[in-house]
C-alpha cells in the first residue's frame, strides 16, 4: 500500500541500496573504496545485518565455514568456531558497518514500497513505506532471498490461544520452560532450534512433513593459537580459506555433474540416522526416500539425539488445522500444544515481496517475471535499465558460500558502471535476445541435475520451475561474471 505523501524533499545519490543485509554492505564497501559515487542504504529494519539480525532463534548458525563466509576483502581472522553462530555472523557486520562509516548513508526503518523508473531522467525514484521519496542513477535490490518468512496456510491459525510466532520472528519474551511446544517443520531452523528448547520444555512435538538428509557438523572451536596464527601471518588465513573453498567446491559435481555420487551422501546419512536413532518405527520416519540434494541437505549433530529424548515426539501425520489448545492432524489427533513455534522457511522464489518495480515503458517487474523470476546473469532484466539484483535469480548454491557469489555479482556491477562511463552512456540493460538465451541455457542445466529428481523444494516455483539455484561451478559463475559482454547489452 502507498504510503502517505512525504512531507521532505527528495534525498539524490548517484546509487539506491535498498537492504542492509551482507549483499547492501559489500556493495557500499566497494562503491566507496573504487568509485567516486555517492550511495544511500534503505533498510526496512531499525538495524543492518539483513538475516543474521532477525533470525535469532536458539541454536542459530551457519552451515558455511566461518572463514569462508566472510568477505575475502574483509577477512576476519578471530572466528570463535569453524562454523559460525549467528551474534558473531551480525557482530562481523556490524563491526563492518561502524569501520567504513557506513551509518551515515544508512536510513533504517525505510522499507522501499515502489520503484520507478524515469525515462527522461534516466534514473529511479524508489518511495518507502512511510513516504520517504529517493533518486539514484543506479538501483541495487539487496533484499536477500531469506528476508520474506512463510506463515503456513493452515486453518485456524490465528485462534491458536498461545504464543504463535516463525522462527525467524523468535518471542524471547516466551518462556518454554515447562510449556508444551509445537514446533511445526523440520527444515534448517527447526534442526537447530529443537535441541536447544527441548531440554526445557515439558513437552515438544515436532511435526515433521518431509525428513531432511543431515550430516554430521565437522564443527569445533578454533583454538587461540590458530587465531593468533591466522592474525599474524595473512596467507595462513588466506590460504586456509582457500582449502575449505575447493572442498566445498568439489561437492559441485555431485550436484550438477555426477548425481551417482549422492550415494555416498546417502549412505553417511543413513550412517548418521543409524548411529543416533536405535528406534526402528523412529529411524524410518527421519529417513528420506529422495536423492541427497534434491531438498537442501542439512548438518547437525544434536538433532537426531534430541529426537529419542522422552519429551519429544515426531509426528507425520498431516496437519489439518490449528485448535485454540493444539494441533489437529488427519488421524484425528489432537495434540495439544502451549506454545507453536512454526519453522516454515521463507519465500526465497519470490525476490520481491511486496516491492514494485516499475521500469521503462511503465511495465511492472512482477508482471515480466510472470511467476517465475529471471534475470541475465541472475542480476538484471530487460526493459529495466541501471537496475541491479544481488543474489537475484538462478544465483542460489546448494554446496558453497553465498559470500562467493555476492562478491562475484559486486565486480560486476561496477564493471558494468566503469562500462557506461568509458562509453558516455548513461543506462543499460541487457538485450532481451541475450537474457532470453542465458535463461534457456540455465534451464536446460538445471534439468540434469540432483534438483531435478523428483522431489518438491523451497528451490521451485509452485510449477515446479527452479529460479533459485545456480547449475554450475561457483568459479564458472565469477568468471562470466568478472567483466560484462558489451554485445549483450543495450546501452542509452
């Protein structure tokens, strides 16, 4: 819904960011240390760090190594763990925003409602939620793909009569202590909330529609003398870093080369369910029957473990509504319930939520896309010039850091600013030809990889269409993306 009218003047930069997550941070870093323009940061929170400040639900982490999931042009070599929990990950980001003065170009609570493009001017105006008006030569949709929580569509949600609230909107003025929670999911978020709120809950009930492949967490403490090391010699740190990226990088080919290999996958996640699970009926239920990768796989080593506690339950049967004292599934249970706790995920098909894009020609970006999202190159779109999507279509990875991918996209969008000024040009957008060719040929990928077996993800449209993953090699992806094709783009 617009906002009201503003009642300031337009606030001009030459760049729009809107997100002050990891993408909208490394994008303003670089803008300021390679280029002399000037940017502002819309951020729809009272404070940057886009998912690692809103998912603070217990046992939040990362199931990317810590150094690895850091800019290479920002390292950090102090890392508490090798995988990093989520108040050192925001903790990182901030300390980002404060050393390069970022504040400053930062307007928070600025939730960005419209964009427009003006053919004239060639330029945006983006308008926020409460009626703030900014211009900008150039956009940068930073939003995230996990910003958007999914409420379930279960009926009778809302006469739950206790506490109801999704992960990523965790209560912590909630005590579960003695309380009987329902946790309703059992993807990323849940694996690692419910070990950490079993203990004290009096009863917890995890309701569970598809089972994960989980790994066991090759996590640990990174010793002092290793951080030590890792601050006084950088090509330590910078060459540990590289090792973990060419491991997680060989994971590639399982995913989009050789789907035969997810059997070994397969069978240390059923080693892992075995080791852990002694109970027959139990084991089956947390057993997948899909083919490692279809779904994303996760890590942890406490899930399974917290599943034979004897205050928790699995169950399987279908939800079929939500009762002021519980759930009711299809075998006509009720189960009853103090507290729900709803580990749905998030809308990661849908990169714009309920931002309007409007680009040359007065043409809606939601009404291009059609449902399915596409982008040359996951990052822009024909038809709408000067505009820039981090992390954007068919960018997603199933094996690798995103950080990888976010600094890839960076060198790109400032190739493609330095490009207009070595030409005088003041906008461009990629060929329609050229897009329309680079999204049949991530399709056609996409078909003969591990996404493409048969099971239902996060990952696809409601058709079933992948828009979230990328089907290759993250080095494949930094190298398309290290310098833009000027023949696929139409400059004005």
């Amino acid at each position: 819904m617009p906002g009201p009218a503003p009642t300031a003047p337009p606030e001009t930069a030459d760049v729009i960011i809107v997100g002050a997550g990891f993408s909208g941070i490394g994008a303003a870093i670089r803008l300021q240390r390679e280029t002399g323009l000037s940017f502002v940061i819309l951020e729809q929170a009272a404070a940057a760090g886009g998912t690692w400040r809103d998912n603070t639900y217990p046992g939040c982490a990362c199931d990317i190594p810590s150094h690895l999931y850091s800019f290479s042009f920002e390292p950090e070599p102090g890392w508490s763990r090798m995988y990093p929990r989520q108040q050192e990950i925001w903790d990182y980001l901030e300390r980002l925003t404060d050393k390069h003065g970022l504040r400053p170009a930062m307007r928070f609570s600025a939730r960005a409602a419209r964009a427009e493009y003006d053919e004239a001017a060639k330029g945006w105006t983006v308008s926020t939620a409460d009626g703030r008006v900014f211009r900008g030569r150039f956009l940068i949709s930073a939003i995230g793909a996990l910003s958007r929580p999914v409420l379930p569509d279960i009926a009778g949600l809302e006469r739950f009569a206790g506490p109801a609230f999704h992960t990523a909107q965790w209560r912590h003025d909630v005590d579960l202590t003695g309380k009987r929670v329902a946790v309703i999911g059992s993807g990323a978020s849940a694996i690692q909330a419910v070990p950490q709120i079993a203990p004290a809950a009096a009863r917890l009930t995890l309701f569970q529609r598809t089972p994960p492949w989980i790994l066991p967490k090759m996590d640990f403490a990174i010793p002092g003398w290793a951080r030590a090391l890792f601050r006084r010699l950088p090509c330590a740190r910078e060459t540990f870093r590289r090792l973990i990226y060419l491991r997680a990088e060989a994971g590639a080919v399982a995913f989009t080369k050789n789907i035969k290999a997810m059997r070994t996958v397969e069978r240390i996640g059923k080693r892992h369910i075995a080791r852990h699970i002694k109970d027959p009926a139990l084991r089956a239920a947390l057993t997948p029957d899909y083919t490692p990768g279809c779904k994303r796989i996760l890590i942890a080593n406490d899930f399974y473990p917290a599943m034979t506690r004897e205050n928790v339950s699995l169950v399987t049967e279908a939800i079929t509504g939500v009762e002021p004292g519980g759930v009711r599934t299809a075998d006509g249970a009720l189960h009853p319930a103090d507290v729900l706790v709803l580990a749905t995920g998030f809308n990661a098909v849908d990169p714009l939520g309920d931002f309007q894009i409007i680009g040359a020609g007065g043409r809606s970006l939601r009404d291009v896309w059609g449902g399915a999202p596409h982008a040359y190159l996951g990052m822009m779109t024909a038809g709408f010039p000067n505009l820039f999507f981090m992390l954007g279509p068919n960018t997603g990875l199933g094996h690798n850091s995103m950080i990888y991918m976010i600094e890839s996209q960076i060198a790109f969008i400032l190739d493609a600013m330095a490009e207009l000024d070595r030409r005088g040009a003041a906008a461009l957008a990629p060929a329609p030809a050229a897009e329309t060719a680079y999204n049949a040929a991530i399709q056609a990928r996409l078909a003969d990889t591990v996404w493409a077996t048969g099971c239902s993800s996060w990952y696809q449209t409601p058709d079933g269409k992948n828009v979230t993953l990328w089907p290759g090699f993250t080095f494949e992806y930094r190298r398309r993306t290290r310098r833009i094709r000027p023949a696929d783009f139409a400059f004005t």
